[in-house]
C-alpha cells in the first residue's frame, strides 16, 4: 500500500483534515488500534507542518508591518506645532 501524501502547505486544509480525524475518533465505539495508529501519525505529521506554516505566516505579517511601519517613518509630519 502506498504511503498517501499529505499537502500541508494550506493551514486551513490540514485544520479540517484534523478536525475529520478528531471526528473519526469520536465517531468510533471500538476503535481499530491498527487505523488509530494511522491517523494518529497523520495527525501528528499535520500539526508538526501547521505550526511551520503559523511561523511563516507570523513572518510574513511582521515583514508587512515593518514595511508599513517604514513607509510611516518616511512621510513628512509635522513638527512642534504650537495648538
């Protein structure tokens, strides 16, 4: 049996195929330790790829926010008015 391949660079698709596992799980009067296993390692190899893309997503909004931050710094504002 082939291993199945997972894609784990959508966050939002490796969320739903742990939740259908949490379902399965759930769902389950006698679970079959053999199956249990299989989904257990998915799930883990799902949550180990989800918290990699949660870092790249955090740097990417900090880069955004440097750059706003920048352009921000840039502009001409004014100094010491007097109200």
């Amino acid at each position: 049996m082939a291993k199945e391949k997972l894609d784990t660079k959508n966050l939002n698709d490796s969320l739903k195929r742990l939740a259908e596992i949490t379902e399965w799980f759930d769902n389950q009067e006698e679970i079959d330790i053999e199956e249990g296993l299989k989904k257990v390692k998915t799930a883990v190899e799902l949550i180990k790829a989800s918290k990699e893309r949660l870092k790249t997503i955090e740097n990417e909004f900090e880069e955004i926010k440097k750059g706003v931050e920048e352009e921000d710094g840039n502009e001409v504002a004014p100094k010491n008015i007097p109200y």
